[in-house]
C-alpha cells in the first residue's frame, strides 16, 4: 500500500504548534490558540470518505487481531524505541495488522521507517487521522467544534497528549480491536482478550484496583463504555491537569459502570500490561555488575516471559526515553528474544 507522498511536506506534526507558553493567562492562552488553528491541519476533515476507505482496506488482509497506536510527533523523531514496540507487536502477532494513526508517518519518510516490516510480509501501515470523521455522530463531536470556533480553552497541557486521549477512543469505538501506546515490549498474544482495559495500580489488601490506564485498551466495536468514556472527555475535558483526559478519565467512568448488564468489562491486574511500576523501571536498562546482578535480571526475564497474565511491559517512556538499553539488562534480554527486524538499541 503506497504512503501518502504529500504527508511529508503538508502534514508533518509541529508538536509546538500545541503546547503554549507556561506563563501566559487564560484569555492569552486563547488568543494563542486561535492564531494557531489555521495551521493544525489535524484537525481539519481532509476527505470523509478517503481515511474510511483507506482504514477498510488495510484491513481486508485477512487480519489476525487490529492494532492501533497514535504519532502525533515528525517522522524523524520515531526512533528505535518506537520501533522496538512495533518489532516485538509484529513478533508476537505475525498475522496482526498495525495502523498507526499519524500524518507524519504517513508519508515517503513513514514509508521508509515502516518498510523493514513490510518487506519481511508483515502488515503495518500509517494512515492520517481524520479527527472530524472519527468523531462523527459522537460526543466529542461537539466538543471537536467547540475547540475549532478558537473559543475553548486547549488549557497546559500539551493539546497532541490529549488529542491522543481522544483519537484512541475514536477508532476503537469505530472499528474495534486494540488500542497501543508506542513505548511497549510485547511478550504475549492478547488475542484471547475482549474488552479489557488493565489497573496501573491496586490496594495491597483489599486488592481493588486504584486506577486504570488508557496505554492498552481492548474493545469491540460500538462497545457501550467507549462511548462513554468519549462523553466524559468532552463533558469534563480539562486541559489543565496533566491525565484527567486519560488515566484518569477511563478510571472515573469504570468506577461509574462498575457491573451494569451489557458492558461485561474485565479488569485485568497491573502485572498485565504495566508489571513494573514507572519508579523501577530504570533498572531493568542496566547491564548487571556482578553474580548477584545477573541473578537478579535472570530471575526478571523468567518473570516477565513465562508468568502467567503478563502481556507487555511498559517502558514509561517519559522517565526512560533518555537511558540508554545496556547489553546484557533485562530490556536487552527481552527485546532480543521479541523481536523480527532486531535493530541494534544497547550498548555495551
């Protein structure tokens, strides 16, 4: 399937397009924005019926599970990290379809990135969203107008983070499958899941989840809580509070829900798809220093592979973007043992 060859010059994402000064006001902020909009292509419909089609057609190959992940940023910034979640999605699921969902990519240069995939027969493809269709006939569609009339408060909160929050739901809600974040290693097929969404966090005693997150999602089409959660973004949308679109939001209406008739919801544990917490992850990049170490990233490569419910691990991309994957840790381990294309991303 042939890229968009225009994305690279029209439609690449300016993330700074989107994210104001941290000391201006609130009418300043507005105002801001407004200067903006003519420039945020995202969200201008570019032809209903192209993305639709185009979405359609990917996905008559014969797929085995739809995967989606969201690049709001340019192609040139999609590196090996963001690559390695694609690597090891594609590894696990040979016979999945992977779109991703970003102008940018959607491009020669997005065609380039993707294409070691491609030419090994591996389904993946880049498609620009189309926000004002994914939207249509749902709650957020009043809301997409709201922040198009220049008169909504985006708020300080990078806009891209929680047009991100928005997107996801969208295309699940339209098309069903599963929603990815791209900083994940997959070590598992999840395609024994149905809807699904997995706690971040839950009480050592009672051991009731505390909070949701949003990085791994698993739905049906038109399923009723995606709906949902696509009414709280746009009813209680607050851009000033970094996750109240997300984390937070997901978190506020499955505690709402809880066990209504038709929903059938599972809540999976933290060990699902978030089994190291943000705060530990650090030392799963290092290399071991000694017998104790080795023993150490042996035992957590047996845990994370082989432990039973472990679908991804998440790399919390915010706390460890800048550390390097040294040779011999147990991110090392586990990309090496998860991966097509293998690019090289440790050191020694």
């Amino acid at each position: 399937m042939e890229p968009n060859t225009q994305g690279e010059v029209d439609y690449e994402e300016n993330e700074d397009l989107m994210i104001p000064l941290p000391q201006m006001t609130k009418p300043q902020r507005i105002a801001w924005f407004r200067s903006q909009l003519p420039k945020l292509q995202m969200l201008k419909s570019r032809n209903d019926s192209s993305f639709h089609a185009r979405v359609s057609n990917f996905f008559t190959q014969n797929c085995s599970t739809l995967f989606y992940a969201i690049w709001l940023s340019p192609a040139k910034f999609f590196g090996q990290r963001e690559f390695m979640t694609m690597d090891t999605l594609l590894k696990v699921h040979p016979q999945g379809c992977l779109l991703i969902l970003s102008s940018s990519m959607d491009s020669v240069l997005g065609y380039r990135i993707l294409k070691p995939l491609i030419d090994r027969g591996l389904k993946v493809l880049a498609i620009a969203p189309d926000l004002p269709v994914l939207v249509l006939n749902t709650p957020a569609e009043s809301w997409l107008e709201e922040l198009k009339s220049g008169n909504k408060d985006p708020g300080t909160v990078p806009l891209f983070n929680n047009l991100s929050n928005l997107i996801r739901l969208a295309v699940l809600y339209k098309y069903g499958g599963v929603y990815l974040d791209i900083d994940l290693i997959f070590l598992k097929d999840l395609s024994s899941l149905s809807n699904a969404i997995g706690a971040q966090n839950m009480d050592p005693v009672t051991k009731k989840w505390l909070r949701l997150n949003n990085a791994v999602m698993v739905f049906d089409k038109k399923h009723p809580i995606l709906l949902d959660f696509i009414e709280e973004f746009a009813q209680t949308f607050d851009g000033n509070r970094w996750g109240h679109n997300g984390p937070y939001m997901v978190s506020r209406v499955v505690g709402r829900v809880g066990n209504t008739p038709g929903y059938d919801i599972t809540i999976l544990p933290p060990k699902a798809f978030y089994p190291v917490d943000w705060n530990k992850i650090p030392e799963y990049y290092k290399k071991p220093e000694d017998e104790n170490g080795s023993i150490w990233v042996e035992n957590k490569v047996r845990e994370l592979m082989y432990g039973v419910g472990t679908y991804t691990l998440h790399l919390w991309n915010k706390r460890t973007r800048k550390l390097d994957i040294e040779d011999g840790s147990v991110m090392a381990r586990l990309f090496t043992d998860h991966c097509v294309v293998c690019y090289g991303v440790t050191r020694n």
